[in-house]
C-alpha cells in the first residue's frame, strides 16, 4: 500500500511545500503529498483518506493557519478514533512554553519552522522515521 503524508502550510508557502515534498521523497517506495492549506482542509483531506481505507504515515501541520489554526486540528486529529494515534509534527515560528505543554499533553512534535532552504533539512530525519513505520490500521 502506498504511504501518503499529509502537509497542511499557510496557503502562501509554495516554497515551503516544494521543500517538504524534497524531504519526504523516498526511494524505498511512492510517497504522495496532500497538501491543504487550512485545519478544516486538513480534516476533510483525512476523511477522504479513511473513507478510502487508507491513513498517511503523518501529519504535518502549520501551527498558524487560518480558519482552524495547527493546535485546534491536531486537538480534532487526536479526539477522532481513526486518527488518534497518527504521528504529527507542528511547524511554528518560535517554541514557547505553551508550546511545549501542549505538545506534551497532545503528544504533538513540535518543530521550529526554519527558513525555506532549511526546511528540508529540518524534516528529512522526521520523514525517514515516519517511512519506516507500518501503516496504521483503520478501526473496525
């Protein structure tokens, strides 16, 4: 089965996407990016994932996006049965201590958001990790 990893970005980090799609490229297998640019994208994208059998390896989320910001959707990933236990990792801007209390209590890495040519870099040792691992299961 195919791997997919989802990246949700401001809606005007093209750059940042194109650095993203870099970091998860593998050898070992198709990786397909989904990429939304609000927290309610997010949600529905991994809707139309389940509904298809499938869940993605990991969520990449943008801490500030508009509508539903990065926090509140991962609240909503981790409240929905099908999605509880996938890997997520928050981009922000800076790692304050709120920051850190709700990645402990939402199980949510967070991750500073480097500049666009770093950014790959940044996420190419969290790609490899999230590749090696088996695709979750849908529950019944």
């Amino acid at each position: 089965m195919t791997k997919k990893i989802i990246v949700y970005a401001d809606p005007f980090a093209q750059e940042s996407l194109a650095s993203i799609k870099k970091a998860f490229h593998s050898t070992e297998g198709e990786v397909e990016v989904w990429h939304g640019a609000t927290g309610k994208e997010a949600l529905m994208i991994l809707e139309v994932l389940l509904n298809k059998g499938t869940l993605p390896c990991l969520v990449v989320l943008s801490k500030d996006m508009p509508l539903m910001d990065g926090r509140q959707t991962a609240i909503r990933i981790r409240s929905h049965r099908d999605f509880r236990d996938l890997p997520i990792v928050m981009l922000t801007k800076n790692k304050g201590s709120e920051d850190q209390q709700f990645s402990e209590a939402w199980d949510v890495e967070m991750v500073t958001r480097p500049s666009s040519k770093n950014l790959e870099r940044t996420l190419r040792p969290i790609a490899d990790r999230s590749l090696k691992m088996s695709p979750l299961k849908i529950s019944a």
